[in-house]
C-alpha cells in the first residue's frame, strides 16, 4: 500500500517542512514576534488540525464512515476554535512600558 511505504512519509515530511517555512514566511510578512512558546503552540495546532484528518482516514478505510464523519468534524471544529485563538494570539502586539 501506498500509505504504509517510505515515499508517503517522506512526502508527509516534505509537506511538514513546506508548512512551517511558510507560516515562518507569513509571520515575518505580518510582523509578528514569535519566540519558541509561540512555535510549540504553532506545532501542536497544526498536530491536531492534522489528526483530524488522518483519524477520519483512518475510520473511512475501516468502514466506520459515520464515527470518521464525526470524529473529522469535532476535530475541525476544535482546530477552528484553537487555530482563531492562535490567530489573536500571535497577531497581538506586545504592550511597551
């Protein structure tokens, strides 16, 4: 299978890597200040965002397609809320004394 050979995670890899010197990209477009706190956030978001995906794969290919349903949107559903939370969070100006 495809999703189990060395080529999908290597590809998955390369996505990974695209992703954040992107978002490094876009943070520094946008002038935001991001220290490691901010990044580990970034990761773990973008871990959960893509958790939802993987685990409504998942599901789907196990002929669950109604928990993969609803496991995929709960999941989107708290990335959302999470990802505006970040969203505010990074574009927020520090206060100067």
């Amino acid at each position: 299978m495809f999703f189990e050979g060395n080529v999908f995670w290597f590809l998955m890899g390369m996505i990974a890597i695209l992703v954040g010197v992107g978002f490094k990209t876009f943070a520094e477009d946008r002038k935001w200040e991001l220290n490691w706190w901010k990044w580990l956030l970034a990761i773990v978001w973008y871990f959960i965002f893509n958790m939802s995906f993987l685990a409504w794969g998942t599901l789907i290919g196990e002929y669950e397609a109604s928990a993969g349903w609803k496991l995929a949107l709960l999941g989107l559903f708290v990335s959302l809320i999470l990802g505006v939370g970040l969203w505010r969070l990074l574009s927020a100006k520090p206060k100067t004394a």
